[in-house]
C-alpha cells in the first residue's frame, strides 16, 4: 500500500520541485519553438507568442512538470514582463488540476497582485485567476476581498446581482451580518439575476431579508412553553391569541406535497380564525414521533369537513445575528391533511 501511496504522489511532488529549475537549465533540444524562445534577445523579454508556442511544444513532449518548470523559470528570468500575471495564472491551473490547491492559490495570488492584468483573447487575467481562485479558497475574508475585486474592476462586465448574492454568503460565514443584509438587498434589486444550482435563492433571500427586519416578537425559548399556549387558544377557540402566537414573517400554509420555498404555500388572505370559531378543534397531547431538535409537529383535527386534520409546524431559529432570538422556536406554518 506504502508503494503505491509513493507512486501517486510521484507527480506532484515533481511538480512542487520543478518550478525552481531555470530556462536555460532545460536541455537542448531540436524543438523549434523553443530554438526560437532561445535565440531571442535576451535583453528583452520573447513575446507572448513565442512564450506561448515554446510552453505548449514542451508540454506536448515532455509533459506537465516541464511546462511547470518552463513558465516558472521564464517568470524568474524576465520578472519585468507584463505577461507573467498570465503564465502564473496558467501554472496555478495545472497545480489546481492536480489537486494541489493551496500551490495553485498562491501562484493565482501571485499573477493578481504582482502583476498588471492583461487580456489575452479578449479575457482578463485577473478575472481569470479571481474565478479559479473563488472555486477552491473557502476563508470567506478572502473571497469577499476577491469579490469587492470583481465589483471594483469589472463592474460593466459581471453580473451585479450574482456578485451581491455570493457577497452576502461570504459576509454571513464571516458573521458579518449588517453587511450580509445589505448585499442581500443589491441582490434582490436585481431581479433577473439567477443563481446557478440554487433555484430558489431569491425566495430563501427574500425570507431571511423579512426576517432580519422583522421585530421577532414571536418566537419563544421553550418549545412546550410555545406548544402549550397554542393548544389552550385552540381549546378556549381564542382566535386572537392563536393570531398572535403564529410567525410574523415566513408563516407558511400548504399540503405536504408542496414545497415551501413554493411562492403558493403563503396564503395572505388565509383566515385561521374563522375555521376555529365555526370548528370544535382537537389535538394530540403529544408532538409526533418525527418531531426532533430543530423542528415538530402537532397533529390537530376538527377544523373542517373538507379537510379535518392538520398539522401545525414548529422550528428552531437559526439566526445568529441576533443572540437573543438565535436557538428560539416560532411557530412556522400548517401542513393539511394527514402526513405521508
């Protein structure tokens, strides 16, 4: 098992060590381009062309690692060339494809503070490498730095909407809160904007926005405290009371065939008070066995004929914004009919 282990690792431990051979340590060879790369001036750096074809014949014969050691010491040689932003950006992506992550960022970092940005076929190289870099850093300090970068330079040619939204994600795992709503909110102002994989981002958005502007009085430390103050307002068929026990914000009303993310499982003009004056309401004297640390349910019936049984939803608050509400539990929403 040992020697297999070695045996993997082989090409990347090459890959680490060869960026510190130089250009001219590479040996001769009867590749033209890289004939051409070595008789040009040395005064001056070989244009990107030559750099390029000299690179890719190199890769072609003898491989990644010697690519690698190519561009590293080309960088090294002619630290005054306004390409080598790009060359390190194109090791980063071969240290990136051979899942050494953290080699590949600072070669990315390199190419996006040392460097000045150049386009090469019409794309820029800092976009490029604050792309690769946004798909493998997970420090959210620094991916909004990578961010506020893409805002800054490339405002007419990103996606505001999007940046905002991957903005407020940052901000929250960094517990910068205010600054996550704000972010938030610029995403919101951008309707046509779509989050790729997340279908219902807007919606998510657009609830936990209502929430953190809402005044939270509703929600409870105790969830038997909470459930037992419900069922004595069903019991006396205290409408009021009930009204006021139920979520001010994401408050949902749906079958258990419905999603909650769907727009149709709010219902504004859902009047729960006048089912339960017309209604002789019942409910289990326990929370259903599915009930567990973050969210219940209570199983109630009576309410019509059309559909008896319903089940009210409780669920923990996860908002750490706010310590006095975060852990709390709300009363959440109805799920009618009987459960799958």
């Amino acid at each position: 098992m040992r020697q297999g282990f070695l045996v993997a690792l082989f090409p990347l431990l090459l890959l680490i060590a060869l960026p510190l051979v130089s250009v001219r340590s590479v040996p001769e060879t009867d590749l033209l381009p890289l004939q051409t790369y070595r008789n040009h001036d040395a005064l001056a750096s070989p244009p990107f062309p030559v750099v390029e074809r000299a690179s890719r014949a190199i890769r072609d014969r003898d491989g990644i690692p010697a690519m690698v050691a190519f561009l590293t010491g080309h960088v090294n040689e002619y630290p005054d060339d306004s390409n080598n932003g790009y060359y390190l950006s194109i090791i980063g992506d071969l240290y990136r494809d051979q899942g050494a992550q953290e080699l590949a960022r600072q070669y990315y970092r390199r190419a996006l503070l040392r460097y000045p940005d150049v386009y090469v076929r019409n794309v820029p190289t800092h976009r490029v490498s604050i792309n690769r870099l946004l798909t493998i850093v997970e420090d959210p300090r620094e991916r909004i730095e990578y961010l506020h970068y893409l805002q800054d330079h490339y405002r007419e040619e990103i996606d505001r909407g999007l940046i905002a939204y991957y903005l407020g994600r940052s901000y929250e795992e960094a517990g910068r809160w205010s600054e996550a709503i704000e972010s938030f909110r610029v995403f919101l102002s951008y309707p046509s904007t779509d989050v790729p994989g997340e279908p219902n981002a807007r919606h998510k958005i657009q609830r936990r926005v209502a929430f953190y502007d809402s005044n939270r009085n509703w929600t409870h430390r105790d969830l038997d405290t909470l459930v037992s103050q419900i069922t004595n307002a069903l019991w006396s068929q205290n409408a009021p009371a009930l009204l006021r026990y139920r979520a001010g914000e994401n408050f949902f009303t749906m079958s258990w065939h419905q999603d909650e993310m769907d727009p149709n499982s709010d219902i504004p003009t859902f009047d729960i008070g006048a089912f339960l004056r017309r209604s002789r309401v019942r409910y289990s004297s326990e929370l259903e066995l599915n009930s567990n640390a973050n969210e219940a349910y209570l199983r109630t019936w009576g309410w019509s004929h059309r559909i008896p049984t319903w089940y009210l939803y409780f669920r923990r608050i996860d908002f750490p914004a706010d310590p006095e509400v975060h852990g709390n539990w709300e009363w959440g929403g109805i799920l009618f009919g009987e459960a799958f």
